[in-house]
C-alpha cells in the first residue's frame, strides 16, 4: 500500500489549487490532512482519485501511475470524496449491493460485509430508502459502501463533517481499527479527531504544504506547556502570588487559572503543590489541544 505524490501542482488558469505538494506514504496508518477551507485539501483528493488531473506532477498509488491507469492504480482504493449521494429511491441494502457489485465483489462477501457493517457502524435499518436517510445516516451508509471491496488505501474528505458527537465516535473508532491494516488518508477541521486518530499530519494553505511529520512529534514541538486549573471557588490572580517567578499566569477568571510554565514535569507537580495551597482543585490538565497550537502556529503565520 502507497500514496506517492511527486512535485503536484494543479493550475486553474491563473490560481495554483495546489503548488508543487508532494509525499509518500507506504504503511498501515492514518494521515490527517489539515487546512481552511479553499486550502487545496479536497482538490488534493480529487487529483489523488483521478476526479482532476494534475498540471504537472504525478501521482501513485500502490506504485501504479493514477492518471496513466487509472482503473488498475483505484483497484484496491476505496473513497468518499465531498459528500456523495447515492440513489435517493434505493433501499439501504439494495443501494450497498449495488456499489459492491460494481466493484467486482461477489454477492456473498457483500452480505457479509453488510452484515459486519451494520452493527460496526450502526447503519440505520436497511430496508430504509437512501433519500429517506438524515445526512449522518448517509455518510455511514457511504462508508459502508467504500469498505465492502476491503480496500488497502481509504481516501476521505472531511467524513465527519456536520455530524453529531455520536456519529464521529463511530468513524473515529472505526478509523482507529482500520489503521491497523489500511492506509487512511483523510481531511479533517476537527483537530481533536486527527489527534486521536492519525499517525501523521499534513498542513496544506494556499496549496502548498507547510509542515508535515508524526502527530506526537509536531505537538510536541508546538506544546504550550500550560495547565489549566479549576478550583472549588473563586479565586483571583493575587491568590497566585506564592507561584516561582518563573511560572507566567495566563489568565484568571472566576474559579479557573491557566498558568504556564517551561514543559517539565517536575515545574508541573510543583504548581500543583502550591495551587492545592490556594484551595481545593477539582481538575489539573493540559491548557488546549496541543494540534491545535500547532495549526495556529503554523497556518496563522501564513
């Protein structure tokens, strides 16, 4: 299994979607792809699944030229690209019959699948029609759909997006078992669910990629080291005097203060003996999503 993009620029006369990205991925793992809207993301998955074709640059999957074979090169990819619809007047499972059919599964193994599939991703009864589904109900019926040929590479655009908590739980689980023996490269705004679930991050502006590397390790480098503590009462910032000088007090408001310090974890056991001085806490944790910092520091600047 491989994603292979080589110098890639797609031009739209005189607006570069993308600007010479390229990668290269070629294990089970998950990928987040990250960017604001009109960054390039979806035009990357549209280019990678042969929906556009590059400017210049080319693009591989599992070794095999996408443009030049296409058919051959999406044989063992599986994608959801912007929120594909399928036949509104289909029953569920007619509708899932159908698109395994296409892919060249024999009707056995799509009953299966469906059947795996409807508890795994707790797809709504299948004798419901398509047009008749809520949007979440339809993106997990679409899953389904990109699942049933046991693709090595999943291709997704924003999977979550407009879902309820519930529904994301369900691809986030689901995305983190299928990493174990897939490639999954997929776009997400919600940093949390790239956080928890992929291997590596992409950020993508303007189209051209800014930084890439290990979730772990890019967040470590853009780490706030802040805590964030609540306590049982208000308190106000004279209340913090007693903290080392090196401590800085980010904000105090109400029973919460965020204090930030150097990273290590001794400073960080210290502010917890001191603020238990100060009154009882009720919660000690890291200040914000660590990605997150690390999207504002990179994207901001840009």
């Amino acid at each position: 299994m491989e994603i292979s993009f080589n110098d890639v620029t797609k031009n739209y006369s005189k607006f570069k979607a993308l600007d010479r990205v390229s990668f290269d991925y070629n294990k089970p793992e998950a990928i987040g792809y990250l960017g604001p809207n009109g960054a390039g993301k979806t035009t990357t998955l549209k280019v990678m699944t042969n929906l556009l074709r590059p400017s210049n640059g080319t693009v591989e999957l599992n070794g095999i030229n996408v443009n030049k074979h296409p058919k051959k090169a999406l044989m063992g990819v599986g994608s959801m690209i912007e929120t594909p619809l399928p036949y509104p007047y289909l029953k569920v499972r007619d509708a899932l019959q159908f698109i395994g059919e296409l892919r060249g599964v024999d009707k056995s193994t799509i009953n299966r699948k469906i059947d795996e599939y409807f508890d795994a991703l707790k797809l709504p009864p299948l004798e419901n029609k398509i047009g008749k589904l809520s949007k979440g109900q339809r993106q997990r019926v679409v899953f389904a759909a990109v699942l049933i040929p046991d693709p090595d590479i999943v291709i997704l655009d924003e999977p979550t997006s407009g879902l309820d908590p519930f529904e994301r739980k369900i691809f986030r689980d689901f995305i983190l078992k299928l990493k174990k023996d897939k490639l999954v490269f997929f776009s997400s705004h919600i940093l949390t669910e790239v956080s928890e679930t992929c291997d590596d991050v992409i950020f993508l502006n303007r189209g051209k990629v800014l930084k890439s590397g290990k979730v772990d390790e890019i967040t470590r480098e853009f780490n706030t080291n802040a805590v964030k503590i609540e306590f049982i009462k208000d308190i106000d910032s004279n209340m913090l005097k007693q903290l080392k000088s090196n401590y800085s007090i980010i904000g105090v408001k109400d029973r919460t203060a965020t204090i930030k310090y150097s990273g290590k974890e001794d400073e960080r056991a210290d502010i917890l003996k001191n603020v238990m001085n100060i009154a009882p806490v009720i919660s000690y944790e890291s200040s914000g999503s660590d990605l997150e910092e690390a999207y504002i520091s990179i994207l901001g600047e840009k």
